[in-house]
C-alpha cells in the first residue's frame, strides 16, 4: 500500500504545470549562438592571460626595460668617484673657504 502512496504522489509532481524555459535574445532574435554579452578579449589581454612562453617572455621584456630605463637615464652622466678623488675634492674646497675667509677677514680689518 505504501507505494502506491508513493507512486501516486510521484504521479502528482509530474502533473504539476512547469514554466515554460526562458528563451535568450540570441535564440529569439534568430542570432548564431557564436555571439554572446560580452566582447571577445583584446590583444593585451590574450598576451596576458594566454600563458605562452613567448608571451611571458614578452611580457618580462616590457617590465625590464620600463624598470631599468629610469635607472640608466639617472646614473648615465654620473661619474663614479673614489674616496681618494672624493678627499681631494674637499681639500680643494676647504682650501677655497679658508682663502676666501682669510681675504674677507684682511678687508675687514682695513677699515
């Protein structure tokens, strides 16, 4: 007796009117399902996210040179010195200073 209970309630379920499917616009315009919502991928993004080793080995190019480019333009015209170039440089420079207070110091007591 239970299943016939069972089978009846089943029979029931079945029965019950279900809404129809919801047809998309690409099926009721008549479209091709190629199209879809969304556009297809740009270039950059292909490069991106493909994943090819030419790919990435581009991509590493890019961010090499555009990292390692500010850097050269900065120490191009910089000369490298040592201590000893760096120490005579300021002997120079205090021997500059105390000429040039020693001869502010002769006219102020001139007058």
């Amino acid at each position: 007796m239970q299943e016939l209970k069972e089978t009846s309630a089943g029979s029931e379920a079945a029965n019950v009117p279900r809404p129809p499917p919801v047809a998309s616009p690409a099926t009721t315009t008549g479209a091709s399902s190629v199209s879809s919502s969304k556009p297809p991928p740009s270039r950059i993004q292909h490069f991106l996210n493909s994943g090819s080793k030419k790919h990435v080995f581009v991509g590493l190019l890019i961010v090499s040179a555009v990292t390692c480019a500010p850097w050269f333009l900065l120490t191009s015209g910089a000369k490298h010195q040592n201590h000893a170039d760096y120490m005579d440089q300021a002997e120079k420079a205090e021997k500059a200073r105390q000429s040039r207070l020693s001869t502010s110091s002769d006219h102020s007591e001139a007058k």
